[in-house]
C-alpha cells in the first residue's frame, strides 16, 4: 500500500485502479484523497464480499441478483459446504495438494 501511495503522490497519479492488494489499499482511500488520487475501487465491505466466491454468490443471491447453478445446486451455499469446513478448519483435503510442494511425498 506505502508503495501505491508514494508513486501516486510522486507522479501525480489522478485515478488509481487497484488490481492487486485491493483490501489493503481501499482501507487508505483517504491518503490517497489526500496526496490528490481518486481510487477506482469499491468500498472496503465490498472486496471483504468479494474475495470469498461463496459468500459473494450468496450475497447477490440475496439481494435478487440470478447465480449460476453448478452440479444441479439450487443456491451456492448448498453447492460447497466441504470447501466452507475445510477454510474454517483452515486445512485441505490431501489430493488438493499439487505434487513437488512442501509436504507431498515428491516434495
């Protein structure tokens, strides 16, 4: 984020388009307002949404927005309860692990 800021600040940068790090950056809307940038980026609540793809899904849902279906779900949140209880646990199932990583037998 220190870095996005100083070359807005250093370059005169009037929009900024965060891609990457967008959590941390929208947090500091108002320094950038303050060196003179205007950020192209939704409000903090909405990245926190977005990086989850279940729960955004279960938050347009609510709001009326049609999802697609996967594997005949009839609603996202019925369609990944094992990924819900594997973040939670903060674990992964073993054959999610890709070969020659840390922990695997080749690795």
């Amino acid at each position: 984020m220190e870095f996005a800021l100083d070359l807005c600040a250093r370059r005169s940068i009037d929009v900024f388009v965060p891609r990457l790090h967008q959590a941390a950056i929208v947090a500091h809307r108002a320094e950038f307002e303050a060196v003179g940038t205007a950020l192209l980026a939704p409000p903090p609540q909405a990245v926190a949404v977005f990086q989850d793809k279940v729960i955004a899904y279960e938050a347009v849902q609510a709001i009326g927005v049609p999802v697609p279906r996967g594997g005949g779900c009839a609603a996202p949140a019925n369609c990944w309860p094992p990924w819900r209880s594997w973040r939670r646990a903060g674990t992964r199932p073993a054959s999610s692990r890709r070969p020659g990583r840390a922990g695997s037998a080749s690795g």
